[in-house]
C-alpha cells in the first residue's frame, strides 16, 4: 500500500506545529527539507540512465527517489527441490531454504522474535552503515564485517561476535550455491524483521560482492553522540532526518548489554519481541520500569528535525506509517557501497509472511 506524500507531508506539518517553540519559518524549512524520506540516487544508480537500468534496479530506483512502497506480499508458492535443475536456475531458489533456517533461529515458541534475530538486525546496520559517501569507494553492505578481523575488534560492534559465526556457518554450509556473506547478512536482517511480530516484509535483493577490506573507521553511530554529529553521520549516508528517526525504530527490538552494566539485558521498550511503535512512545515519554533508553535516543526524539517523525509514528496509523517509511529507509541502507544495483535480483519471495497482527499478553 503506498502512502500518499502529500498526506505524509500533511502529518509531519502538524505534528512539527504541536512541538513547542517553533517559528513558522522553521516549520516550512521542515516540511521542505526532511518530510518526505531520504532521496538521493546511490551506487551505480548515480550513472546509469533508465535506458540502462534492468527492472529490478528500476524498482529500486522508484523505490529511493519516488516513494514506491519497499514492501511486498510476493509469496514463493511453488519452490524447486533443492539439488534440481530448476533450483539451479532460479538464483532465488537456494534462499528459500537459507531462509527457512534462519526463520527457525529467529522466532520463539511463541511467536516472539528472539536474541539471533534482534543480533542480526543490529548486523545489517553495522555492516551497511559503515559507509560515507565522502569516504571512497569502500565499506558498506559487502559483508566485511565477517570478512575483516579488525572490524569486530572495534569497539561499536561489541556483541556481535555470535552472530557473526552463525553467518560463517551458513556461509560454509552454503557458498557452493554461489552466495554472499554480504548478502547473508541483509536477507538475515530482513527476515529478522518480518519474523517479528508486525514486522514489515522488506523488498530483499542479492547479488551483493563481499570485501574482505575492512570498512573504513568512525562511521558507526555512538549512543553518546550529541544530535547534530548524528545527524550529519546520516546526512553522509543520503539519510534524512526523518528517515533517521524510522531506522531507530528498530530499537523496538533491541536489549541493552553493554552500555550500563546495572541495566544488563534491558530492553528499549516494553515489547523486544515485537516489531511495535512502543519505543517512540517510550522514548519520547518518561520510559517506563526496567527498559533502557540510550541518551543519543533520547536527544534526537527531541530535535527539530525528527521530532516530527517520533509524533508521527505515534499517531493515528502510525505502524503502518513507521513501517512502510522503515522499508523505504532500509532498502537505501541495505545498498549503501552497492555499487552493481543493475545487477541484482529480487528476492522477497522467499520472506516468511509477515503478520500483521499480534495479541498482547
């Protein structure tokens, strides 16, 4: 389903008039800078004119510039036998049955996404985020995280030592069907996702090289950094603002473990299971008891430029806003460094459903 701009741009316009303090010249600078999601063409999508362009980077490039819905309910009905002629030829074929593991190590009994899934999503951010556009033509979403022994020795990735083996293991168990660690890494995250309870189901796309060059340095946010560091951290990044503040909402599910050692294990809002808009409601709010918020969180809800954002997924609607603006922002993230988008495939289909709805103990 996509949303129109012109009622998203409508939303934030009235959310920004209810932030105290702010003039009508800065409410129009908003709404024209930072309404409407990130925008700018990256990778090989710089280049290429449409006359070029297969149709999956077509998609791709509707998808990054004219705010074409990231989503899709595209279902593999009908998958080849592994080892047959047929799964051979179908350079998606071989994911379904990835997939299939991974979503077994993603969900819970009960339904719930678990600690693998809410590691591999942090996974795709730090392998994909470490990347600028005024930092050359390295780093990004080419799987060096596993790859480079110096990355997982910093300090930012501190706690992804496990998952980081599991995609070794799939890696081992799989290369020979021709696949990437990087793209391990981006369909590990969006099927985290969309195992999570009201998770969306993310346009997914392979055919990522990976490097073993270590990305370069600095370019994983700190939850110490003030807003503005932040903000322009992502601006390199073709980030807006806004679409800032729809990645954080991953923190849905995510439990602190290093940052205070007195709030071991806490997450950053009441449900880390599900995929929900409580954690902009908490992190603009007072928080509530044994949840963890980070101070970085905590300073951009606030800010001018995402505050907008934060009211909006909190909002009438807001879970299918902040999911259908979420997609929208993690495709780009998801193929930042990619600079062979033209010769990618689709993938969505091997997605487990999403489901849309969940009932609360």
């Amino acid at each position: 389903m996509k949303l129109s701009s012109v009622v998203a741009a409508s939303a934030m316009f009235s959310a920004v008039n209810a932030y105290p303090g702010m003039n009508a010249s800065l409410i129009e600078t908003l709404k024209e800078a930072d309404c409407c999601g990130s925008n700018e063409l990256i990778g090989d999508l710089l280049w290429l004119d449409n006359s070029r362009l297969s149709p999956v980077a077509l998609l791709i490039k509707s998808i990054l510039i004219y705010d074409t819905d990231a989503r899709s309910d595209e279902f593999y009905y009908q998958v080849p036998a592994l080892r047959s002629f047929a799964c051979v030829r179908d350079p998606c074929c071989v994911w379904w049955y990835i997939v299939e593991e991974m979503e077994k190590l993603f969900r819970a009994p009960d339904g719930q996404c678990t600690n693998a899934a809410r590691a591999a999503i942090r996974l795709g951010f730090h392998d994909a985020g470490a990347w600028s556009k005024h930092t050359g033509d390295f780093g990004g979403a080419d799987g060096s995280i596993v790859w480079a022994p110096e990355e997982i020795k910093r300090r930012e990735n501190h706690g992804l030592e496990e998952i980081i083996q599991q995609m070794k293991h799939w890696y081992g168990k799989w290369n020979s069907y021709g696949i990437s660690v990087a793209d391990l890494i981006q369909m590990a995250a969006t099927t985290a996702t969309v195992v999570c309870p009201l998770g969306p189901r993310i346009r997914s796309f392979v055919g990522r090289r990976d490097s073993h060059r270590p990305a370069p340095d600095g370019l994983i946010p700190s939850p110490f950094d003030p807003a503005e560091k932040l903000i322009e951290l992502f601006r390199a990044k073709t980030i807006k603002p806004s679409g800032l503040a729809a990645l954080l909402g991953a923190h849905s599910t995510s439990k602190q473990r290093f940052l205070d050692a007195a709030s071991f294990g806490f997450p950053q809002d009441s449900t880390p299971g599900v995929w929900d808009i409580l954690f902009y409601e908490q992190t603009l709010g007072v928080g509530a008891p044994d949840i963890f918020r980070f101070p970085s969180d905590i300073i951009l809800s606030q800010h001018a430029h995402l505050y907008p954002a934060f009211r909006t997924f909190t909002g009438v609607n807001g879970q299918e806003r902040w999911n259908y603006d979420y997609a929208r922002e993690y495709v780009r993230l998801s193929l930042l460094g990619v600079n062979n988008v033209n010769n990618l495939t689709d993938c969505t289909r091997v997605l487990p459903q999403a489901r849309t709805e969940w009932k609360y103990e």
